[in-house]
C-alpha cells in the first residue's frame, strides 16, 4: 500500500508559476510510475504529466507541454510537478497518482494523493 500525499497548491495570477509536490509513504514510490492528474468543477479528471519509474520518460498532456515540467527523486519518495505561464484554465484540483505506465488512464493508477487546488486568475 501506497499513501500519497499532494500539497503545494494556492492562488496565483495568470503567467505566474506553482510547484506541486507529492509524499509517499508506507512504500516505496519508486516501484511505480508517477503522474499528475487535475479535475476541473463538472469535468472528468485528467491526465497531466507522467514520469517513468526511473525519470527516464516522461509524458504531457497537449494544453501543459512547454509550461509544465514533471520530476521525482525516488530517494526522497517524491514526484513534483514545476507549472508555469498558468492560465485560468489550468484551474481545478490536482492529484498525484502511482501505477505502471507513464500515462494511463485513471483507472490504471492504483493509487492516489487526497488532491490540491490550484486556482489561476485572470
């Protein structure tokens, strides 16, 4: 069993940056792959960024590529996702998730951080 826990969100104006990280415990992350998810009020969740389980891929979601970038140091157990030149539409809660591919879809990831919200003004 996977505990993971997501923090880092706040409010931020347009163009600005945020950095999520993501704490696992009770096992080591690095036995699975890591992504970034995010859920918008009404909106099914979605696939942000990805990472393989040795950072040696990594995968991003059309609207996030070139903003933002996912990293994990599997000896710290975290997975941490750099967002910058954020836009309104990068507003919703973002969760942190394990399992075996470098992007999939939520029901191939096994586990799942509590999520944070990020809220981008305009």
């Amino acid at each position: 069993q996977v505990q993971l826990v997501d923090s880092g969100g706040g409010l931020v104006q347009a163009g600005g940056s945020l950095r999520l990280s993501c704490v696992a415990s009770r096992r080591t992350l690095s036995s699975f792959a890591a992504g970034w998810f995010r859920q918008a009020p009404g909106k099914e969740r979605e696939f942000v960024a990805g990472i393989s389980r040795n950072a040696d891929s990594t995968a991003y979601a059309d609207s996030v590529k070139g903003r933002f970038i996912i990293s994990r140091d599997n000896a710290k157990n975290t997975v941490t996702l750099q967002m910058n030149s954020l836009q309104p539409e990068d507003t919703a809660v973002y969760y942190c998730a394990a399992g075996l591919r470098t992007r999939g879809a939520t029901d191939e990831y096994y586990y799942w951080g509590q999520g944070t919200q990020v809220t981008v003004s305009s």
